[in-house]
C-alpha cells in the first residue's frame, strides 16, 4: 500500500458507523497521521478516555465536530443550545492538547436551518452572528478557533442558513482571525462562480481554519446529506481551489469528511484506504507549489 500524504486527515464521519476506537485504530493502521473527531462518539467514552484514546494513537487532531445551530429565537432551547456548544469548545481544547504534536483546536460550526414555520433567512443569519458573539470569549479563553463552514444552499432551509464562503467571512469578520475563522469545504462551495476570490480573502484576512475535501456527483440520492463521495469520483476540479488554498500559506492538515451510506457500509480500514487512494490521486498534486 502507498504511503498516505503526510497532510491527510480523516474526518471520522467517514466511517460512521465506527466506534471511537476503531476509528482511531484504523486510522492509524492505514497509515494516515490525523483524524477529524465527532461528539457523538467521544461523548460515548467521556471526554477523559476519548483524551487518552487519542494521545495514545499517536495522531493528530485536525478538527471536532461540530457545533453551531444557532438559529432558535430567544428563549430556553435558545440557551441549551449556546450551552453545549461551550460543551463542545471545552471538549475541542481537551483533544487538541491530547493529539500528537501538530494538533489544531478547531471546533467546527454548522449554523443551523430556518426555525419550523419561519420564512425569515436574514434573521436567522443575524442569530447565528450573535451567537457566536457570546461563545468568543469562552472560545479565546479556551485556545479554540470556531471555524463556520457555509453549506451548500440546497441545505439552506434545514441545517445552515450561511451558504458562501463570503457569507461565512462576513460573519466572521466581526470577530478575531484566532477566534472566529471559516472551513473552506468543496463539496459545498464547488459550484460558487466567487470561490477562487473568496478562498483569496478567506487567506488575506487570515481566516481559513481547515480545508475539507470531497467530491460532488450526480445523481444526488434521496437523502442530499449523504451525497458525498471520495475524492476524483466526481465532477470537481480540485486543483484550482486547492491551490489557492495553499498560495494563502495555509500549511494544516486536509480532511476527507463523507457522508455515504454505501461508504459507511465499508468495512472501515477499507474506506479509510479507499479514501487515502483518492486523495492521492485527485488532491495530493495539487500541494506541492
């Protein structure tokens, strides 16, 4: 088997169905040197074990995952909802000190979809603003930058009303780069005739807290959640934002996040090689200058 890029981090997403140890375990056996954790399945072992787990396996630790809807109104719901995101900042600062030498402390943002009954998309665009306003302090004060990641708009109306990189960089643009930054997805943000320039921004304002990569094909099943495939089985051009990814000096790890049923019912060392594969092929080109 062919050594893994250096700069591959699997998003345990990936392997779904995966229990934290195995993810880890596979991970480290395919030879790939970072990981992307989930709440779920660190909360199943406590934070204490998942830590310990995880310096144990030697890797590093790329981004948690995730935080965010923050589109309730005011009210209780509202409040639970900032609560366990501080949950969440506190569970990224624990694995980031535990990962391997290397680690990033970033806790992904997904912002959340309209309110049941609600037509009102700028208000809930503002809510996630200042949501993330009030979980800052207790991010700076954590070592943890929260990373928004805009979404592709067809998820506008249920899971994220931040749909561009620019939307994403707007929102953030009130906060500090250390803080508040933006997760450059291309399966999301692929089809965006303003991605090249946004992904320039992203670096000049010193934004971009992770970069995620997997490929986008059609037809799309049923479920668009689960549309996503490996890298070069689809339709996206990887070079040109990639490239300007890096040329903003961006140097961390690149996360492969799918979100696949056919892929999740991979035996789970298989897809973690069957994903190594594809970056090999479809992204790793692309990081040398």
């Amino acid at each position: 088997m062919t050594t893994p890029d250096p700069r591959l981090s699997i998003n345990q997403a990936t392997v779904k169905h995966a229990d934290l140890a195995t993810a880890l375990r596979v991970t480290a056996t395919a030879g790939v040197q970072a990981i992307g954790t989930w709440r779920e399945p660190v909360q199943e072992v406590g934070l204490a074990t998942a830590a310990q787990m995880l310096t144990e396996s030697g890797l590093r630790l790329s981004t948690h995952c995730r935080g965010g809807f923050f589109t309730l109104p005011a009210g209780p719901a509202r409040r639970a909802a900032l609560d366990d995101n501080r949950v969440a900042i506190e569970e990224t600062a624990t694995l980031a000190a535990a990962g391997a030498e290397g680690s990033t402390a970033v806790l992904v943002l997904v912002a959340g979809g309209l309110p049941e009954g609600s037509r009102d998309l700028l208000g809930a665009r503002e809510r996630v603003r200042d949501a993330i306003g009030e979980l800052a302090p207790d991010a700076a004060a954590a070592g943890v930058t929260l990373s928004i990641e805009p979404l592709h708009p067809m998820y506008a109306s249920d899971r994220c009303v931040v749909s561009t990189l620019n939307e994403a960089l707007d929102i953030a643009a009130d906060f500090d780069p250390a803080v508040v930054g933006v997760t450059v997805d291309t399966f999301h943000i692929w089809w965006d005739p303003d991605v090249l320039s946004a992904i320039e921004r992203a670096g000049r304002e010193g934004r971009i807290a992770t970069y995620q990569v997997c490929d986008w094909k059609t037809p799309l099943p049923a479920d668009v959640l689960l549309g996503r495939h490996y890298p070069g089985d689809g339709v996206i051009d990887f070079e040109p934002m990639t490239r300007a990814v890096l040329a903003t000096g961006y140097d961390r790890d690149i996360e492969v996040e799918l979100f696949n049923e056919d892929i999740w019912a991979t035996d789970p060392l298989e897809a973690v090689k069957r994903t190594a594969a594809g970056f090999a092929s479809a992204v790793s080109p692309y990081l040398t200058v």
